[in-house]
C-alpha cells in the first residue's frame, strides 16, 4: 500500500493531487459540496478562492470572489463592496447562503464568510 502511495506521488499530475487535496480539506470541514448545492436553498461550502474581480452592477460595484472545492466551482456576490480584506487568491473561505443558478454558473449573493 505505501508503495503504491509512493509511485502515484510522483506519477500523478500535480494538479490532480492538489484537486484531491482540496475536496479531502472540505469534506473535513462538513460543507456541502459545491456540486450538490441545491439552487434556491441555503447552503455552506467552503474552497480555495480562485479569481476575485470587481464587476460594476446597477450602478454600483459588488465584488465577486470564485471558490473552487476540487470539484465544482460557486462565485460569491458581494454587493456594493470592492474589497474585502483577507480575500484574495489562494486563500481557503467558507461561504454561507442560498444558491442561485445562473445559467450554468452557481452564486451566492452577500454570503456570510469565514476565513480559514
């Protein structure tokens, strides 16, 4: 078993290893996975943020952070902000709040965060 563990180490993308990584950290944590999210009912998921960028919305600028879990991604909708101090790239969030379904892309606006 260990040498089995060894050889995929160094023979597995790392891409592949981290993406696994990543969903064995949230399943930990007890989140939904991003997959699973219903649309329209509340849920927590957690991730890895992947893109946070500023997008101008009726008149006014919300920010709109990417979590990806390893498996699916959710974009959080943070109306009339255009930072969020300790959000960036990389960083590890959980997100609470009701899912949305916009075409083929899962949101969740003004979400309760948490900073892990």
């Amino acid at each position: 078993m260990a040498l089995r563990k060894f050889v995929e180490k160094y023979t597995k993308p790392v891409e592949e290893l981290d993406r696994r990584d990543l969903q064995a950290f949230c399943s930990r944590l007890g989140t939904t996975p991003i997959a699973d999210a219903a649309p329209r009912h509340a849920a927590k998921v957690a991730g890895e943020v992947r893109s946070v960028r500023i997008v101008p919305r009726a008149g006014a600028d919300a920010l709109e952070v990417t979590v990806n879990d390893g498996g699916a991604s959710v974009t959080g909708v943070f109306l009339g902000r255009r930072k969020i101090t300790g959000i960036s790239p990389g960083r590890k969030v959980m997100l609470e709040g009701v899912v949305v379904q916009r075409e083929r892309e899962k949101q969740i606006f003004n979400p309760v965060y948490t900073l892990l």
